[in-house]
C-alpha cells in the first residue's frame, strides 16, 4: 500500500458527499450514537461496489446504459425523499433525553441506500483500484480485498470525526430553533443539490 493510495483516498472520503451529509445530520439531530452508527452504514453501503468492483460487475455496469440509468435515478429518486422527509420533520430536537431511542437499523439502513444507490461509487471502485495493483501481482484479487478495506476504515474514520463534531456543535445548534428550521432546509437543500449532480453524471 503506496502513500498516494491513503492520500488519494482521504481525499475522496473527505470531500463533502451524501455520506457526509447524513452522518453530520445524524450527529446535529440525534447526538454523537446516531453519527456513529450513520457512518458504519456509510462504510457498509460501500461492501457492494467493492464487491461489484473485485468481481467485475462494474464493467458491466459501465457498459450497461440501462443498468446504469436504473441505478442513478433510484438514487436521485431517493435522494429527493431525503429531501421531502428533512423539510416535513417538525419534530423538536431536545437535549440529553432518550423517551426515543434512536434506531439502529433505521439509521443504518438508510446509510446503507445511501451509498448503495450510487453507481458512480462502484465505477470509482473499478477505475480507482487497479491503478494500485501491480500487473504482475501474483495475489492482485487479495491486495484489492486488502486496499478496499483500507478504503472503508477511512471512510469510518473520516465520517465519524465529521459526525463527532456535528454532535459536539448540537447542544449550541439545537437550543436555537430558528437555527434548527434552517439547518433543516440547508439539508435538504444539500440532497437536492446532490441529487441533481448524480442526475446529471454519466458513466465515463
């Protein structure tokens, strides 16, 4: 593992995406558990596209202008759902209560469709590994196991100090309810722009 693949990919990871957002989400709304369980989905959503990728699925996918739409607009399709649901959420964030239990599986579950309804994360994943894997690598299958794992630990990493912080920040966030309904409608503002950006990507 070179020097250029930790920093190629903290750059990937560290650049505001949907993964991101929801997990800072998570954080100012629900507190530093519900960040932390955002970003593990978030790394968990990416398992298909590296399995996709080793696999050679994502050529298929590159090659495939039906496969390929069919993902996209599941994701865009989504990602406006996100959208819908953070501007109808009137809820009250409150500080230090658990009457609500924050939901494991729900959390986790959405990270997951997250990055799952991304296609252009498995054609990265395809594109983006073997560039790191010598020709002549005898065991090229488990060095790409080994840097996709790399890849997830820095995603889990990255998101989780983006989430802490967010969580750490709640407290002065939340007691302002006009900063509240704002934050609500930036993010959805933020899914919406992202939304458009993945409806507009092609598969080069």
């Amino acid at each position: 593992m070179t020097v250029a693949f930790l920093l190629t990919t903290l750059v990937v990871v560290a650049t505001p995406g949907t993964g991101a957002v929801y997990t800072i989400g998570a954080g100012l709304a629900r507190g530093r558990r519900a960040s932390l369980i955002a970003a593990l989905g978030c790394t968990v959503g990416v398992v298909p596209h590296m399995i996709a990728a080793i696999t050679g699925l994502a050529a298929l996918l590159n090659a495939s202008a039906v496969a390929f739409q069919t993902l996209k607009w599941l994701g865009v399709a989504y990602l406006l759902y996100l959208a819908w649901q953070t501007l109808r959420d009137r809820s009250a964030i409150e500080i230090d209560t658990q009457r609500t239990p924050v939901s494991f599986w729900r959390v986790i579950g959405t990270a997951v469709l997250i990055n799952l309804l991304n296609p252009k994360l498995t054609i990265f994943f395809f594109a983006f590994l073997p560039q790191f894997v010598p020709a002549s690598d005898p065991n090229a299958t488990l060095t790409m196991i080994w840097l996709s794992l790399v890849f997830m630990a820095v995603t889990f990493i990255v998101f989780a100090v983006y989430g802490a912080f967010a969580a750490t920040m709640r407290r002065q966030v939340v007691s302002r309810p006009r900063v509240v309904a704002w934050m609500r409608r930036t993010f959805a503002a933020t899914y919406v722009l992202l939304a458009g950006r993945l409806a507009l990507e092609g598969r080069s």
